[in-house]
C-alpha cells in the first residue's frame, strides 16, 4: 500500500488575514485498486476513539457500557444475554491483553463501514463498525488466534447461539418440550 501527499484543508480565520488547517486528508492505494481511497484524519480519530470505547466498555465496564457502542442490530442481541453470559462472551473475545501491548490498530474505512484490526498475544481482533448518524458503532467482533479455544468466528454469532441455548435449557427446566 502506498500513500500519496497529504491534502490540507484550510479555511480562513474569522476577522483575520490568516489561513487555519481545518483537517488533514491522506490517501492509499492498494494494489488491485483503480482509485484511491481518500480519508481525512479527523473521520480517522473519529473511529479509533471509538475502538478505544469499545476496548474500555467490554473490558471493564457494565452492560450500559457494552451496549452502547454497538450497532442497534447487536446491540439487540446482546441485550437479550443474561449477565454472566454477557460478560463471559465480552470477557472472552477480548481476551488477555498484553501488558507490553500497545494500541496500533490497522484501520480501513470505506464509506459507512470500517474493519479495524489490533494484535493481540496470540493473534488479532478484528472488529467490524459502520457509521450510523455520524457515530461509529461496533456491528461485529471476531478474533483469529494460534489457539483454537480463543477463536471467535462472530462476537454476534456466538450471542445468537449463547440466546438460543439458553432459551432451550429455559423451556427444558420448565417441562416445556
């Protein structure tokens, strides 16, 4: 991937003669690409301060904190987790976190959506985010791992199978077959 000069934005300051920097916009091009991609620095940050939330809320904080930050679609899902569940599922997607880690995310946006990838000990967690009302929401989260047991194909899947069984040892304790 290759990345071409900055593009600056400038505007003028108000009562003044003088020109502000108002964003910064960089572009990458990736082999097999026609065009470009084309993202100001700002919709950038916007986004990894997003997953820094998402990182904070499912690591260390309450369900309120969890949801928040997901898409109406998950977010529906995991509202439906008991809380132990729901903490079991946050708990292990993000895993152990390395004390000498630290945050360098690989982001790629195109348009409404964007895949975010940060190392982790044993692999990378791949976190999938669309842009709904100009705040990005988490839509999925999957981890890849040299450990088979701390693989995630689908935070979102795993939620739907956690429900579903829950559902069934429910209807199964109350005789209803």
């Amino acid at each position: 991937q290759t990345c071409a000069l900055p593009i600056y934005k400038l505007t003028r300051k108000p009562g003044s003669r003088q020109w502000l920097v108002d964003d910064i916009y960089l572009q990458q091009k990736k082999k097999g690409m026609d065009e470009p991609i084309t993202k100001s620095v700002t919709e950038t940050m916007d986004l990894l301060i997003t997953v820094r939330e998402f990182l904070d809320g499912w690591q260390t904080g309450g369900r309120e904190d969890v949801l928040a930050i997901t898409t109406p679609e998950l977010r529906a899902i995991l509202a439906d987790l008991s809380p132990t569940h729901l903490q079991q599922l946050t708990t292990h997607v993000l895993g152990k976190r390395s004390k000498r880690s630290t945050f360098r995310p690989d982001a790629r946006i195109e348009d409404d959506r964007a895949v975010v990838i940060l190392p982790r000990s044993a692999g990378k967690l791949i976190v999938e985010l669309n842009l709904e009302d100009d705040q990005w929401l988490v839509n999925d989260v999957a981890v890849e791992s040299r450990d088979k047991e701390e693989q995630v194909r689908s935070a979102r899947g795993m939620a739907q199978i956690l429900n579903a069984t829950a559902g069934f040892l429910t209807a199964y304790h109350v005789n209803d077959h």
